[in-house]
C-alpha cells in the first residue's frame, strides 16, 4: 500500500484559533480542504518516527471520514501507533487523558464543542500538544502559515480501519490501536473522586438528571453515573451520540437545555441536574429550581476543593479568564492562595497548570477544569459537585447560599450578539477602543467609571504577551462590562457583552438578574452603540 503525492491548493482562510478551525461541514467536505490543513499541521510538527498520536472526535457528522482520513495521512507522515476511540469517538478531556497517559506526542480533536452538527451544520478540527492541552500560538500560527503556501498532500491508499473493533491493526507499517472510548478517562476519575461515598448517596434515594445532549458525553456519563456509581437508570438522559445532536444546539446552557431547566423546575425535580456539550469539555449543574452560573460553579469547587479526595491537599492556585466573575477571586483570596486573571482560551491556563502554580480553573461559558488534564472537562465537574454534595450533605443551592453569604453575590450575565457581519463588529470594537483614554473618571449614565482598557496578558511562565483580550469598563464599586469577539462561531462575528455587578448585601440576593445589571446594560449600549451598529434590538442569548 504505497504513499500517494497528491496535488492540492493552499487554502487562505484556515487561521485556526485557541479552539482550532471550525468551519461548516460543506466546507470540510471540499476536495482537500481537511487534508490540506492535516498537512500543514503535520509539516510543522517534527519527524514522527517512534512517536504516538492520539486521535477522536465528538461523533458530529463527518467525523468517521475524517478520522478515516487523518490515519491514512497519518501512516503517511511516519508515525508508530495511532489510538484512536472506539467508533471515532473521544470526548475532548478524554483525548488529552489519553495523550498524557499513553505518553503521545499529541492528539487531533474532531470537534465544534458546542455548535450544531449534522450535514449542515459545523464541523472543527484542533491539535493538542504533549502536555494534553491545545496548541500555542506559535503552532497554530505556523499551521496558517504552512496551509498558505501548501501544494500536495500525502496519504496512505490503504483501506478504511474497522473503527468499531477494539484491537490493533496495520497501516502501512503504522500500528492503529482502537481503544475504548471510555476506559481511560473513567480510571482517572477513579483516582480523583470518593466513589464509595457517591455510591451511597445515589443508594440513599439522590436523584441525578444528567442530559448528554445527544453528544459524546452520553456514553462517559452513562458507564461511570450509571454503570459504576449506582445512579439509577434513566439517570443519564440523550445519551447516545448522534451525527445530527439529535436536532438539539449541544450548547449546555438555561436556553438550550430548556428540557432540563423544565424539569429542575418541576414539582417533583430531581436533587440535581447537570448537562454536557457537543465534546463533553463544558457543563452546567442545576439545582432544585436554581441555576448554577459557572462563574459561581468555580468559586464553590475552589472554596470546598479539600472534600474531595483528589484535592485534599488543597489547592496550588486557581485560574479564571478575564470575562469570568470575580467570585473566584474571593474565595481564593480568603484560602491565601493565588487567583490568575488570563485571557480567553485554555491554553493559558496549560502553561500556569503545568509550572504548579494553580490546581483549578475555569471560564464564564461552563467550561471547569483542573491539573487532572490539560482541558476543560464537563463530567469532571458534575463529578465533583456531586462529590461535594456527598462529603457536605448540602443541596447544590444550599453550597452557592453559603458562597454568596461569605463573599457576597456576583450577579452576572452574558449577552451574545450572534452572526453579526464582520466588518460591523470590527468597528464597533474600534470604536470602544478609540474611547477608552476618554472614560476613566467619568460618570456615564449614573455609572461612575475607574478604569476602561483593552485587556492584556502577561504569561507568568513564559512572559509571552497577548494584547487585545477585550475591552474593559470598569466602576468605581468593581462592577465590570467586558465586551469581546467570540472565535467560536463560523458566520460572521459572535460580540459577547459580560456584565458583572458584586452584591454584598444578603437581602437583595435574590434580584433577578437582568434587573440587578440593567444599569449595566444600559453603560454598555451608550458607550458601544450595539443597537446601531448591529441593528440587533435584544441579543440572541442571554445567559
């Protein structure tokens, strides 16, 4: 089975960011396009004789041919073994479980996280290095870069590999290991959570609702909640991945895991609810007729992390991205230990979780994590809360209630303004920035102004910088509007409007959110003018 030179085309539109090239699936299926970026990736990375892969996806449509593709070129670029996931599939954190304890020199995640799938929907691709975790920038870039100028691929002409059948099998001399799916993650978590005494809560009566969202966290959920831990069946719910997300927006959210929300809320409401995007990297936990936000999601793990078996040691530090409240500073502030302010991207959080500096992090759109692995982890964080619940014999609300007694409240919310033209964004975000100098110790609409920026990062490990993470406004009283572009869209441009309000006093609590932030809304229309520029009258989600 001979190694093919085939002709290609550069492609100039394939810049992948911190969460790798997403494209629509017509775009992928375009003769060469996800060769042509395989190719780039595999020129700039360095001779693979001897070396491991990893590879799997999220089961979203398109990915069996393209896992099929990747193995081929794979055999081609000279690598040894190639483990990839039983039927292709690998959840994201699963991937960099696996590149961590097969020692690989990396991994090729077939994923849109949380955007729909099926023929015509989204379709992404990302490599994640040795540690685990995503790619840094100078990898990303010089995949740009290579793709740009590219002018052949080469592939094996081998047959397709029996992706459903556990076992080994050769590809031109290149060994390819199906692995089960699930079996390495599940060993992890073994290591980090007490499964006995989430073993007896689940016998004590404890009622879990767990929607997979018909994604690849279906099957991790369904072995571990179920299989392992007791919870009984029917707990886990859509749990079976299909191409199409079975028609629902894998985006774990109030908004999009309405039937979950509609259940919480219900009369005879389980415990706890809790669901998992496309990938299986982000989640959200719910209560009996209360909503956990991930930014307070952070700040109770943080504040309760010595419960659990795998943190009882306490933590190192902990991480959040800019647009993440503020809560988890507090906690960490209170513990004495450091809180880390990082851009967007989790790939910033790898290098401060591999020099020891942090044990946890997380961001505001529900992805959690910690030092475990080198990506944000969906079931992980379930695990935990549940663990937490167990240890603590706490209501999920009862944990937050005590959070926002401690440290006060922070109200918070996100507005997304979705699919708006690119150039209509760009220059409403040139216009924030061209104001800036302008509004620190002004008083715009009641709201009196301290600091407005344009957020940068300095790396602590490697003192690289990252400039341009979001512009900044903040008031006097640490109140904050952060607005951003979002990269994880594939039409048009997403600008996401964070809005933060600190709340100490316990009797107000309880405000509604939207109403507690409308004075914040109203800063951030004045100072951006969304409503003109966008000719958007509400966002597309609130959340």
């Amino acid at each position: 089975m001979p190694i093919q030179t085939l002709p290609t085309s550069p492609f100039h539109d394939q810049r992948p960011g911190t969460s790798g090239l997403r494209k629509k699936v017509t775009v992928f299926a375009q003769k060469h396009y996800l060769e042509n970026f395989v190719q780039a990736l595999f020129d700039v990375l360095p001779d693979a004789s001897g070396l491991t892969l990893v590879v799997g996806g999220d089961g979203r449509y398109y990915n069996r041919v393209a896992v099929q593709t990747i193995l081929r070129m794979a055999a081609a670029k000279g690598y040894a073994r190639v483990l990839v996931g039983q039927g292709g599939i690998l959840s994201t954190p699963a991937v960099s479980a696996v590149i961590r304890a097969y020692g690989a020199s990396g991994g090729i995640v077939l994923s849109a996280s949380h955007n729909p799938g099926g023929p015509d929907g989204d379709f992404g691709i990302k490599y994640n290095i040795g540690n685990g975790g995503p790619a840094p920038e100078k990898v990303t870039e010089a995949i740009f870069a290579r793709s740009k100028e590219l002018h052949e691929i080469r592939i094996s002409d081998g047959a397709d590999i029996a992706l459903d059948v556990l076992g080994d099998t050769l590809l031109d001399g290149m060994q390819v290991s199906v692995i089960d799916s699930v079996a390495t993650y599940a060993e992890l978590m073994r290591t980090l959570f007490d499964f006995d005494a989430i073993r007896k809560l689940f016998a004590s009566g404890f009622r879990l609702r767990y929607d997979a969202m018909n994604a690849v966290g279906g099957p991790y959920a369904k072995a571990i909640l179920e299989g392992e831990l007791g919870a009984p069946a029917g707990s886990v719910v859509n749990a079976v991945p299909l191409e199409d997300f079975g028609g629902l927006h894998p985006d774990p959210n109030p908004v999009n895991a309405e039937d979950l929300i509609g259940h919480m809320f219900a009369p005879d409401a389980p415990d706890m609810g809790a669901a998992s995007d496309g990938d299986a990297d982000r989640n959200m936990v719910v209560g009996r007729n209360f909503v956990v936000s991930p930014s307070d999601s952070l700040a109770v793990l943080a504040a309760h992390a010595k419960l659990v078996p795998g943190y009882a040691k306490g933590l190192a530090g902990v991480a959040r991205s800019m647009p993440t409240s503020t809560a988890a500073d507090r906690v960490a502030k209170s513990l004495g230990i450091p809180c880390f302010e990082t851009p967007t991207g989790w790939k910033f959080f790898g290098n401060l979780l591999d020099a020891d500096k942090v044990t946890l992090c997380g961001e505001e759109s529900y992805g959690t994590g910690s030092n475990h692995v080198r990506e944000k982890d969906g079931l992980w964080a379930v695990l935990f809360w549940i663990n937490l619940v167990a240890a603590s014999g706490k209501t999920v609300e009862a944990l937050v209630r005590e959070l926002w007694t401690e440290h006060g409240r922070c109200v918070y919310s996100r507005h997304d303004y979705e699919a708006i033209p690119t150039d209509k964004a760009d220059t409403l975000m040139a216009g924030l920035r061209a104001s800036l100098s302008s509004l620190p110790g002004t008083t715009v609409g009641g709201c009196a102004i301290a600091l407005a920026d344009d957020f940068a990062y300095t790396d602590p490990v490697d003192g690289s910088v990252s400039q341009k993470q979001g512009v900044r406004v903040i008031l006097t009283d640490g109140s904050r509007v952060v607005f951003r572009l979002s990269g994880t869209g594939t039409e048009g441009a997403t600008l996401r409007v964070y809005l933060e309000r600190h709340e100490p006093d316990a009797s107000r609590h309880d405000m509604e959110a939207q109403t507690a932030l409308k004075p914040l809304v109203d800063l951030a229309e004045t100072l951006a003018h969304i409503r003109a520029l966008t000719g958007m009258e509400q966002p597309s989600v609130m959340t």
